[in-house]
C-alpha cells in the first residue's frame, strides 16, 4: 500500500449492516447500426464504490469528525483502511465519494453506550483496485476444491501461529 494516512485504530470497522461492493463499469460499449454491439475493456484498473455504515458512540463520533476533517482533509485524501472482500479481511486505498452533494451522513440514536446517543455514519467509499486472486491462484482455484484449500490454509495458519508457539512456551 502506497499512503502514508490510515483509518484511526480506535474507530471500529465498518459494520455488515448496509456494507456492499460496486464495481464500476470498465468496458466501453459501441451499439452498432447493424449487428451486436462492440465491447471492449477500456480501462485495466476500475475503482469500485463501497456503501458502509459505521456505529460510533458520542466520542468516537466526535474523532471521527475531527480525524475526517483535519487529516482526510474532508475526504480528499487516500488513507487505509481494512475491508471485507471475497479474499476476507484486506487491507485497501479508500477515499470518501459520498453520495450527491454530501460526503457522509450522520444521525443520532437513542441507547448507545456511555451518554445514550449511538450515531450511525454512513458513506461511500472509493476505492482503487480491490485485491483479487491473479492468474495462477485463479488457474489452481479453478482446478482444485477452494474451500478445502482454505480450510487447510486455516488449519496451517492456526499450527502456525497457534499451536507451536504454545508448544514452545
């Protein structure tokens, strides 16, 4: 990842709760006169748009806006922030798009920790490339049982940084 600035630690994740991923469209479409109509790829690397939502109590409410405004510099900047994806849990380049004229919005709840109010923020997010599988771990996918290989991959991972470091200690 090439940004220096990245989503604060101690603001939550975006929440499941409105979350979505929309590719846009990178394929230049000719109707022809006569016949089918052409297609061609007209970009290699396409941005896709996220809706998010956040839950934030008063305080995280109030570093969010303030971490928004001073270090995104009001959505302006690129920054990094962990996102769902088919590969999981990865880390991308997002910036705010937000949606017509505002780039978030934000309303109170009732029942939230702390003061009782719970603010939900929602938003789109830009961002560039979405990590994706290349060419030869598509080719093996294609060939071979995915899930099973991600259960044995879980399973590695977990021997790993589980199992032996316990054994160790």
């Amino acid at each position: 990842m090439t940004v220096d600035l990245v989503w604060p630690d101690k603001l939550p994740l975006p929440t499941f709760d409105g979350y979505g991923i929309e590719p846009l469209d990178g394929v230049l479409r000719t109707d022809m006169t006569q016949g089918p109509a052409r297609q061609r790829q007209q970009y290699t690397a396409v941005p896709e748009r996220l809706p998010v939502r956040w839950r934030f109590t008063a305080s995280q409410y109030a570093l969010f806006r303030a971490w928004y405004k001073l270090k995104a510099r009001r959505g302006a900047e690129w920054f990094g922030i962990v996102l769902l994806t088919g590969l999981g849990m990865v880390e991308h380049e997002a910036r705010f798009a937000g949606s017509g004229s505002t780039p978030y919005s934000a309303k109170p709840h009732r029942g939230g920790r702390g003061d009782g109010v719970t603010w939900i923020v929602t938003t789109t997010l830009e961002v560039r490339e979405s990590p994706d599988l290349d060419e030869g771990a598509l080719d093996l996918a294609l060939s071979e049982d995915m899930d099973g290989l991600f259960a044995a991959l879980a399973g590695f991972d977990r021997l790993i940084n589980t199992t032996w470091p316990n054994l160790a200690a």
